[in-house]
C-alpha cells in the first residue's frame, strides 16, 4: 500500500515522498489518540512530536512544507509525520466539515 510521508532533509526543510507499507505486516505502535479540529483551525509551523501515522476519518486536512508544495488529505488517507527535527509543516482543516483523526505513535 502506498502512504504519503513527510520527513525532514539533510537542509532541515520538510518533504513529501510515497513510501510502500507492507500491509500485512505489524508495526510497533504506542497507543492511539483520537482528535478533532473544526474547519479553519491552523497548526502554525510545527515538526511531528514523534513519528506517527495519522489517519483521517472524516472532514479534509492540509499539509503544507516550506516550498509551498500542499498536501490534501480526506476519509481514509493515511500519512506517516515523520519530520520530528528542523522547520516542520503547516497543518490546516479546510472545507466546511470538522476534521476527525487519529494519530499512532510508532515506537
């Protein structure tokens, strides 16, 4: 299965990538957290306190980097924040819904 990542180059700027994740097999995790954000709210410039999947259950989210490049995300897309060092994203609710998500923390 493909899952978008974002990871922090050797420059300290945040980038995209397609990574393959092997479904079938477990990865290490370290609970879930549930969240909820309302349409409009904005996490400023901030790294990934940890490396996490984030899965989006309903509304649409939006990750920017520091080129400008923006990452849409709706229901069921899956993306691994892994950017824990340098300058970090933007994170964003967009669209009229609320946002419901779940983070997991991999050890």
């Amino acid at each position: 299965m493909k899952v978008k990542r974002v990871y922090t180059g050797a420059e300290g700027e945040s980038h995209f990538e397609e990574i393959d994740v092997d479904i079938e097999k477990l990865q290490p995790g370290d609970g879930i957290v549930f969240r909820h954000a309302l349409p409009g709210d904005v996490n400023e410039w901030h790294v990934a306190p940890r490396r996490q999947y984030v899965i989006n259950l309903s509304g649409q989210s939006e990750v920017e980097i520091g080129d400008g490049t923006k990452l849409r995300l709706g229901p069921g897309d899956i993306f691994l924040a892994d950017d824990t060092t340098g300058r970090g994203h933007i994170s964003r609710v967009v669209g009229t819904q609320p946002r419901v998500f779940v983070t997991i923390p991999l050890k």
